[in-house]
C-alpha cells in the first residue's frame, strides 16, 4: 500500500486536475498532507473490497470497482473527507463540487442508470521509471478481461490518458471543461473525459 501511495505522488505530479483542485502554485505542508490523506483513503477503500491489483510491488496498479461490490460504510466513505473539507479553502471546495457537478451531468447523460451495472476503473498509475513496460495495459486489459467474463461493460473518467484507453478500446462518451468559467484559475480548462469499452470489444 504505501509503495502504491509514493507511486501515486510521483505518477499525478503533473495531473492537470489535481493541478486545478490546488489552488497553491507551491503546494504547503498542508495541502500535501490533505492530498496524502485522501490517496491513502481511496487506496484503502480498494483494498478493503478487494478491488486492487499492482504489478512489481505497487510500481503500477489499478483500483476498480464492480457491480457486486458492496458500498463501504458510511462513516469509512465519506467522514475523512467532510473532516478535510473543513480544513480546505472555499475556492477548493468549489473547484471540486464543479467538479462533481459536471462529471455527474455527464455520466447521467451518457449512461444513465445503467452506470451502476458496468465495472469502473477508478485509479490507474504507474510509476514514472516503470512506465513503457505494458504495466497500465495489462492491469487495464485484466479488469476489461473480469468485466467481459461478467457480460459487463467498464468505464473510466481520465483527464490526461484518453489517448491511452482509446488504445485500448475505449471510446469517448462525453466530456466536460472545468474552470473555464472560473475568474481565479488562469491556467487552459481541464478537460475530463467519460470513456467505455463495451463487453467483449476489447481485445
């Protein structure tokens, strides 16, 4: 788990939406402290269903979910977040409810309630010196394998790695521009986008 969580670190250090949802340009003790909390508890809720796989000791691994799974309890899902947010500044906690806004409009849209009926690849990364070894294709490729086993089609929301998973099969659904109305962010909008591969179509 913690080789998993320094491969997170190193893997995102340069991911365009975590670039949005730090409104420090530098990031400040506690900022990296939240961001620390909050991948260790989504590799957590991984490993507590059992819905992580890693390759060469966690220098690459995938969390997933499935339609099986059984919802953590409550006080596990969301009170180290509601406890963060307390901490975190308003122009965050906006950036990230616009966040939550758009991707929910999107998924809705695209995919209604049958979302909760297709496996969801949540967390794909690989180390920076392990990467251009096949470890995020194979880890992708064994979760699309699980859902076509199951008759169940996968999905992904990627804000830098569409290219990858088009390569892989997927296809965009939709997609999403944050801070493009937003007057503090002065950086390009972060686009996020909505992929799938449909049961049995990726090879």
């Amino acid at each position: 788990l913690w080789r998993a969580m320094d491969t997170t670190t190193r893997a995102f250090a340069h991911n365009a939406l975590l670039a949005y949802f730090n409104i420090a340009r530098t990031p400040n003790f506690w900022s990296s402290v939240r961001q620390w909390i909050l991948t260790l508890h989504s590799l957590a809720g991984g490993v507590y269903r059992g819905r992580m796989l890693a390759i060469a000791g966690g220098a690459a691994f995938v969390v997933y979910r499935t339609p099986m799974d059984t919802p953590p309890p409550w006080i596990l899902a969301r009170l180290p977040v509601l406890f963060l947010d307390i901490f975190r500044p308003a122009e965050a906690i906006k950036r990230m409810n616009e966040y939550a806004v758009e991707i929910k409009a999107q998924i809705k849209e695209v995919f209604g309630a049958g979302v909760d009926q297709m496996f969801e690849i949540q967390i794909l990364a690989t180390a920076p010196e392990a990467q251009g070894r096949g470890y995020g294709t194979t880890l992708v490729r064994t979760v699309t394998a699980m859902a076509d086993a199951a008759g169940r089609d996968t999905w992904v929301i990627t804000s830098g790695a569409r290219t990858f998973y088009e390569r892989e099969g997927f296809v965009l659904e939709g997609a999403a521009m944050l801070g493009a109305t937003n007057p503090s962010w002065d950086g390009k909008p972060v686009e996020m986008c909505v992929v799938s591969a449909e049961s049995g179509l990726v090879e």
